[in-house]
C-alpha cells in the first residue's frame, strides 16, 4: 500500500460517476440539481453529483419494476455467477475503492482496504447463497395430501445505506437482493455517495441487467423515499441509519405491509470481568472502539469493568490511545481520522463535557482539534458516573468511557439498561460465566473475547430498538424471499 499522491487522487476523481443510474443509464437529474461531495479531512469538495428528485425517484423504481420479471427467472447459477464476477473485480480494482473511501469518509486508508475485503464478502457469500435458495416436500399429518414449500423473490426493494461504511453496507444489502432475485433502487447516504457510484459500474462490468439496480442520491431525502415507499409495487425496505429515522420509516411502510430489514442505533457494552486477560481486553478495545474512528454503530459504546481492574484498564487503554496519530486517511500510519462532519464534533464534545462535569477524569484527548477538516482527539474518561449523557446516547466518535461495576449482576444490569440491543462484548476466562452472558445480555450480536464481530457469514442485526431482521449468514437471503405453500391431493388416494 503506497501512500496516494495529488495526481492520483486527481485520476481517481476523474472516473466517477457524477449523474443517477437509471434502467442501465446515467442521467442527470430531471431539475438538474447538483450537490456537493465534501472531504472531511480538509473541507474541500471532491466532487459535485446529480441530486435525485422525486421523479427521479419513481423513475428508478418503475426501471426496478420492469426488469424484476425477467430477473426472478434468471437462473440461481447465473444470478451468483454474476455476484462472483463482481467480487473479483472488486478485487482488481481494491486500490481505487479504497482511496475513494478514505476521501469522501475520512477512515485510514489501511482501515478501508479493509473494508473492500469485508465488503467484497458479502458479494461472495452470497454468489454461493443464491444456488442454495431450497424448500420443502412432504405428506401432511394427515396422509391426504402433498405440501410443496418454495420461496420466491419478494420484488423490488428500497434500500437506504449509511454514510459510515460505504461500500460494506452497500455489498449487505444489494448482494442477497440480487442473490434472491429481486431488482433493487440504491439511496445512499449524501455524505458518501461517491463509492457506491463507483461500485454501481462494477456490477454494470460484472453483468447486472439494466433496471436490475438503480442508484438516487439526493439531498431530499424525505421527498425521494416517500413516494417510494408509498407505491404499491415496492416490496421490501431495508435501512441502515439512526432508531429515529428507522421509526419514522416503519410508520410509512406499513401502509403497504412493506417487508423491512432495519439495522438501527446501538449503545454496545464492553464488560471486563476481574478475571479477564488484560492484554487481550485492551487489544479488544482498540478494535471494537477505535475501528473507523468510532463511526460505527458496533462501536462498544460503555465500557463496564470491574472495580478491581478499572484503574489499570484505564491506564492502559489511555497509554495506547494517547500514541495514536490523527490526520487525514491518506497519510502514512494514520490511526484516527476525522468525524463525518462538525455537528459529529460538536456531539462528541459535549458528551465528554457532561460526563466531566459529574464527575469523570479525562485521562487523554477530550478536545476539538483546530484548523481543517472534522477531527476529535481520541479520548478516554474514567470515573464516568451514572446518569451521564455518554452512558445513553451513541457516541459515534473517538471516545471510551469507562464505569466500574462490582458484581456480575452489577454488570449485567448496567449493560441492559438501554433501549438498545445490537451488539455487546465480553471478556472473562470463565466459560461458564461466558455461557451466562450469552443468556443473559439483551444484544443481538456478542462478542466474547473478541473485539471484532462483523462477518459475511454471520447474522448481522439487533433486538429492541436496535432494529429487525438480520443481513448476512443464511439468514441473510431469506430476508429477500417470501414463502408459498402449495397443497396437491395424495395420488393414492
């Protein structure tokens, strides 16, 4: 990996997309709007695009609607034929998603080669998964009859994406779509738009139908998705972004029954036991914390440890987090880059203002860092007290927070006691208690000893406020596909 150079970020530019797609073409918006595509790092605008208008909008889904007949029957093997074909050249072509990542997001350019490789697995889970959609054949009870179990492609599907991992959350949602058979309309975040854009062309060289994907960036957001949403022929919504939007979208898809996969908020807790191997729980730490500057709605948000070892996890972590570098992506050995934008700096420090003031030690970081772009020292606070805003509210910064906690049942209920559910994380060398937390934490996913969570093969998703339904795994193409049974009479008989 070498470092980029004006030029190449210049050349990178160069070859973008900068209009909707559209039924197989790339089009302007019907009002010509354009928007600007900002670095975060610096300020500067990379590159301005197309801004999609309602009409846009229902254009893309009457292209969706058109080509899903045709789409559902394309055979399994050549749907994840298609898939496979895209992932490779997702491969070839890492060097050029990756940098546009890290200009339009901020995260260390090492951070998103990682994300091609995360995000380029869920092209090829489920190029495998497509072949493997099954049912079911058998007598009922009774002996008067055949049952017929199929699964079916649930039609045309809205998929709204977040600006945090954006070329991950694409891959999540438009892959088992495509994999299951139904054609989809792509509405990606206005702060990052530029990388699915760019993955867009690599499914046009992969094969992709026209009208089988369509892609509307807008600043309208409200005004492109609710005429969407509205329309009988939408099928499926899926959403990744915050609990408050995701309620405000499920209000509108239940007019029509809509399908919806919605990964929310998180608020994850990190629990140290008094047993736990401190190396591997800092180590933990670093990963589930720091990973994409705490832009992540995994990001382990409270760290819960016990009295016993607080004071030293907290030395530790704050020695590791006070030699990281901050700067932009680009740059060699960057660890943090910066926040999305100002309003995300401006949360996180308030939230270490608050914690402060009830009592809690910044032990490094805690401030704003002056001159260009969006950046926030990596920080953390010790001490935190109970009723502190950082304890409640997604941080979706660079900041750890730690709370001690005297027994097990301590650590559980201040792990529980948020409306969230998505992610948790535990370290213990006690199996048995291990095996406990598994019960007993309200999350969706957990981490146990381990920092890092997120696979292709794995159910992604949360409970309570933290959303429905799951994307990866096997379960993650049978969000795509509705069930039909067929009864037939016993031939016997």
């Amino acid at each position: 990996m070498t470092t980029p150079t004006a030029s190449t970020e210049a050349a990178l530019l160069e070859k973008i997309p900068t209009g909707l797609f559209i039924g197989g073409k790339w089009v302007d918006a019907s009002d010509g709007g354009t928007f600007d595509v900002n670095d975060p790092a610096t300020g500067k605008t990379l590159l301005t695009i197309a801004s999609a208008t309602p009409e846009d909008g229902k254009a893309a889904l009457d292209a969706a609607v058109a080509a899903q007949e045709s789409w559902a029957a394309t055979p399994a093997r050549t749907r994840g034929e298609i898939l496979r074909r895209a992932w490779e050249l997702l491969q070839e072509r890492k060097d050029e998603v990756a940098l546009l990542m890290t200009l339009e997001m901020g995260k260390p350019l090492a951070e998103a080669y990682g994300e091609v490789t995360y995000g380029g697995e869920f092209l090829r889970w489920f190029s495998e998964e497509a072949v493997r959609i099954s049912g079911r054949y058998g007598s009922n009870p009774e002996g008067t009859g055949r049952m017929i179990v199929t699964h079916h492609p649930v039609g045309p599907c809205f998929l709204i994406t977040p600006w945090n991992f954006p070329l991950a959350m694409a891959t999540r949602k438009i892959a088992p779509a495509l994999a299951a058979g139904c054609t989809v309309v792509v509405k990606p975040a206005a702060l990052t738009p530029l990388t699915t854009l760019l993955f867009v062309r690599i499914l046009e060289d992969a094969g992709v139908p026209a009208g089988v994907v369509n892609v509307v960036q807008t600043t309208a957001s409200r005004a492109v998705s609710a005429p969407i949403i509205a329309d009988h022929r939408l099928r499926k919504l899926s959403f990744t972004g915050s609990t408050e939007v995701g309620v405000a979208l499920l209000k509108q898809a239940a007019d029509n029954v809509l399908r919806t996969s919605m990964e929310l908020g998180g608020n994850a807790p990190f629990i140290v036991f008094d047993d736990a191997d401190l190396d591997k729980a800092v180590d933990g730490a670093m990963a589930a914390k720091f990973r994409n500057s705490g832009e992540a709605c995994t990001a382990a948000n409270r760290f819960i440890v016990h009295e016993s070892v607080a004071e030293e996890f907290a030395a530790r972590v704050a020695e590791r987090v006070s030699g990281f570098k901050v700067g932009r992506g680009t740059e060699e050995g960057v660890n943090v880059g910066p926040l999305i934008d100002q309003a995300a700096v401006d949360k996180a420090r308030s939230l270490v203002e608050d914690a402060v003031a009830r009592g809690a030690s910044v032990r490094t970081g805690g401030e704003a860092i002056e001159g260009d772009g969006t950046f926030f020292q990596p920080t953390v606070v010790s001490g935190v007290a109970p009723g502190s805003e950082i304890l409640s509210t997604e941080i979706f910064g660079p900041v750890l927070s730690i709370i001690p906690f005297t027994d097990e049942d301590d650590a559980v209920r201040l792990a529980n006691s948020t409306e969230f559910g998505l992610a948790a994380y535990v370290f213990t060398k006690d199996l048995a208690r291990g095996q406990r937390m598994i019960d007993r934490l309200e999350t969706g996913m957990l981490g146990l000893n381990a920092g890092v969570i997120s696979n292709a093969a794995a159910p992604f998703g949360g409970i309570k406020q933290s959303g429905l339904g799951r994307e990866g795994g096997v379960e993650g193409i049978h969000e795509y596909l509705t069930t039909k049974y067929t009864m037939t009479p016993n031939p016997s008989l």
